[in-house]
C-alpha cells in the first residue's frame, strides 16, 4: 500500500499521489499519461483525474505499479482496476499488468489460442496473484512461458507449476538453473510451433531472445522498444549487460523477420505497419552502429 505521509511534493494536490518508493518503471505513465509524468528519476501525479477514463487509467496504474507506490485518498472501487486485466493490446494479445518488483516492472503478456493452435502463451512473468490467476485461468490458463531473459521471469516458477506450463528461456541465461523445460541454444531461430518463432537475441544479456508470433507481433524483452522522445526505436544503451556490438548485431538479424508490432519488457509499446516498422528498425541499427 502506499504511504500518504510519504506522499513525493512533486505531486499536484489531490486524491491520487505516489509515494518516495517509485522505482521510475514508467508503467503509470503509460497507462496513464494523462495523470503520470516523470519529474526526474520518479515519477508523480501531475493532473489530477478529471474523466471516468482518466480515473479508470489511475486505478488500473496502482494494480501495475510493481512497488504499490500508487495511492488515493478517496475510496474508489479499486475492483476495477483489477478486473481491467489481462488487457487487451489486439486481436488475441493482452498486457497482463501486476507488473512484478523482482524485474522491475517488466510488462509481461499473454497470447490466447485455441488448444488446437498450441494453446496459449505467457510472455515473462507478471506477479502470481490471485485474481490475476483466476482471469487466466478463463481465458484458457498457460501452455506455454516464454521467458526473453534473465531479468523479467519473476514469477514464472509459480506459473509453471500452477499451469503445468512448459518454460521456453535460452540456454546461455541459466535456463538449467531456473529448471526450464525447453531449453534452447545458439543463435538460429526456433519454430515452437506454425506461428512461434523464438529468436535470440544476444546483447542486452547473453542469452535474450525474442518470440515472434504470426509474423506480427514481436515480444522484445529487453532487447528493443520504442522511444517517444527520439520517435525511433532504440535499444538501451546504458542498460547493456553483456555486449552492445552483440547487440547491435542481434538487431541488424531483426532485419530478416516481418512484423508490426514491438511489446517490449521495457521501453514503450510501437504499432505501425510492417513496412514502416522495417524502416525503423534500419534507422535503429544505424543509430546503435554509429557508437562503433
Ligand atoms: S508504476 Fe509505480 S514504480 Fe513505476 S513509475 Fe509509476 S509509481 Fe513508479
């Protein structure tokens, strides 16, 4: 819960505020830009909610927020927060929320398929909560974990178990240590079935990949997201834990593949069309070259 006397003096006057534990994961600031900004490595309530849409935004932000950071004075039905999620992103494509401290508020999604077609897909691993749970468990519950890397599997013990969901993760991020069923390996693309493809991806850590579903939409861990303020796709830089040339290279092999969407861990969401979203990605690998 969040703490009012800990209430940041950078949020305006007013029911919702955050607290001095934001870990600046940018979650609420997604969900709700309209309510959240970042005043400088936290963020705070700079417009107090003034629409049904806006106080909805707001109360799905607390369930997200990774650090219960998010609070309000007033006693709305928090309920429909909750129930807001898993959310539909398109078509069979949801951001599940509950985003999870342990990898610092790393989005994480779910893919619903029919059993016939593989059944459905978690992508890294949101907070294991009860109601979160019960919604998955209605929409199909969990076949399959994809696990982009070491970072964001919170956790996917829980949901494997619970699920009895087989765990997909790369072999060079520890997937033995985390007792990971399919365990792959080297840097060629592996079909899990007709519309998966994992891709690894190294760079960000040795053994990130990425999962391709249906040739549109690319689930991206770590490895590549939207940045708003340079309106580019990027890579984080600053965030490279293994090799930025490794990871410059993974990205310029991205360049094979077709798809139009980037749901990345981190980083913003970007929608575009499959020509445009090729288009940046060129500029990204232009971009993370032109450091050498
Ligand atoms: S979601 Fe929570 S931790 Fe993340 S930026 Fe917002 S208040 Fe901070």
């Amino acid at each position: 819960m969040a703490n009012p006397s800990k209430r940041l003096p950078e949020n305006v006057p007013g029911d919702f505020y955050v607290d001095e534990s934001c870990i600046d994961c940018d979650a609420c600031r997604q969900i709700a830009p309209d309510v959240f900004r970042d005043h400088g490595e936290q963020s705070s309530v700079y417009q107090q909610p003034r629409t049904e849409a806006e106080v909805l935004g707001a109360l799905k932000a607390i369930v997200a927020c990774p650090t219960a950071s998010i609070g309000t004075t007033r006693d709305y039905d928090a309920r429909r927060g909750v129930e807001a999620f898993p959310e539909r992103m398109d078509e069979n494509v949801y951001y599940c929320g509950f985003n999870s401290e342990s990898s610092f508020g790393a989005w994480s999604y779910l893919v619903v398929r029919p059993e016939g077609e593989g059944g459905n897909v978690l992508v890294d691993s949101p907070r294991f909560t009860r109601p979160l749970v019960k919604k998955i468990e209605a929409l199909g519950g969990v076949r399959t974990i994809f696990l982009t890397h070491r970072d964001d599997v919170a956790d996917h013990e829980k949901y494997a178990r619970h699920f009895k969901a087989a765990r997909v993760m790369h072999r060079d991020d520890n997937a033995a240590r985390y007792g990971v069923e399919h365990v792959v390996g080297g840097e060629e693309a592996v079909r899990l079935d007709r519309d998966l493809l994992v891709i690894p991806t190294p760079g960000h850590t040795r053994g990130h990949a990425v999962l391709l579903y249906r040739d549109k939409y690319l689930f991206t861990g770590d490895h590549l997201a939207w940045s708003p303020a340079r309106r580019a796709l990027t890579a984080f830089r600053s965030a490279c834990w293994y090799s930025w040339p490794v990871q410059t290279r993974s990205m310029r092999r991205l360049l094979g593949y077709r798809f139009e969407w980037v749901l990345p861990g981190h980083g913003r969401i970007h929608h575009d069309t499959a020509s445009a979203m090729r288009r940046h990605l060129e500029d990204c690998v232009r971009w993370m070259e032109s450091f050498g």
